[in-house]
C-alpha cells in the first residue's frame, strides 16, 4: 500500500530532468517528491506505533520457479497498467507500458532472486530493458517514449524500503534505517539511470545539451 503514496513518476522525471541540465524542474520535482516521501512515511510509522505494528518480511508463498516467473509476469502487467490508468493514460498506452513493465519488472525480481545480484543494479538493467523495449515499441505504435516508459517502472519504485528506513529511525534503531534508506536511495537512484542510458544508446539528439 505504501507504493501508492510514493510519487514515483515525479521522482523518476527528475532524474530524466537532471540528466538533460533542466535544474529547474528537476529540482522541483525532486523536492516535491521528498516532502510528500516524508508526510507519507512519518504518517505511517505514527500510525504503526498507535496500532502496535511492525514492519516484517513477506511471507513465503511457496511457489516454485516457474509459478513465480508466470505469477510476476501476469501481476506486474495489472500493476503497471493500473498505474497507467491512474496517470490518465489511454487504454492503447496504459496495455503497451503494462506490456514492457511486465517483461522489465519480471526481469528485476528474477535477477535478485536467481543470480543474488544486488536489488540496485538489478532495478537499473529492468528500467534499461523498460526503456529499450519502449523505443523499439515507438516506431511501431507512435506513443511518447516517456508515456510508456515512466509508467512501466513506477512499479520497482521502493516504498516498502523508504518506510522502513523511516519506521526504524523513529524507533531509534539507526543501523538497520540506514541500511534501508540506503537501499532505498540506490534503487530510486537506478531506475531514471536505466531510462537514460536507454534514451542515450537509442536517440543520438539525447546525447547532446541544447
């Protein structure tokens, strides 16, 4: 539930902002995004210690390999075109960014889970792919690359981690908020990276500061 408040599209943009030298707006929207981070998270941890609940581990579905390869692909495809919908995209956009962000998210969880490659860099290569697959995609369908491509990525957004890091420093444990918070930093770090190396391999005007 927490991935909702986060505002991950602000916090992706303004690194895509950065990137190209807009200060402005990336500052802008890096800063609304930590203020509405900090509400959330504090809010939340307020409420947590009033209900007398702590943040745990996801429980072990059981599942094998395959069960969860098909399971990722199939949910991370509502996810992302629910996150579609919610951004007012049109059902044509919202079905093609649910497509690649199924295909990019699937291959993130795989990575951490299959090859123990560290959750940071395993955000960076899903956001890449996201942005590969949505430029090949826009010859064909001629949607704007950032419709698609922000939207297919939203889902990898670390809300769980940010409260935790938040929930943990409330109750004074430092160590474990800092881990978190650093994970949490590394990975929202990772996925505009991977849309811009994508966005410079594939479009040679990116490439260049006008």
């Amino acid at each position: 539930s927490m991935l909702f408040i986060v505002p991950g599209f602000p916090f992706i943009t303004s690194g895509i902002d950065l990137a190209k030298l807009d200060m402005r707006s990336g500052l802008e929207r890096l800063a609304y995004a930590v203020l509405v981070v900090m509400v959330a998270t504090l809010a939340a941890w307020m409420m947590a210690l009033l209900l007398h609940l702590t943040p745990v581990d996801f429980m072990n579905l059981h599942l094998n390999t395959t069960q969860y390869f098909v399971l990722r692909l199939l949910f991370s495809f509502c996810g992302v075109f629910g996150f579609s919908v919610m951004f007012n995209s049109p059902v044509k956009i919202a079905a093609t960014a649910a497509a690649i962000g199924a295909v990019s998210n699937t291959l993130r969880l795989e990575l951490v889970d299959l090859s123990t490659c560290p959750p940071a860099i395993a955000a960076f290569l899903g956001a890449l792919t996201a942005g590969l697959l949505a430029s090949l995609l826009k010859a064909y369908v001629g949607y704007p690359r950032v419709s698609i491509t922000v939207p297919s990525i939203v889902i990898m957004v670390p809300g769980l981690y940010l409260y935790k890091a938040i929930y943990n420093l409330g109750i004074m444990s430092l160590s474990d908020a800092a881990v978190w918070m650093t994970s949490a930093l590394l990975i929202i770090a990772a996925l505009p990276l991977g849309l811009i190396f994508a966005r410079i391999v594939t479009d040679k005007t990116f490439r260049y500061c006008t």
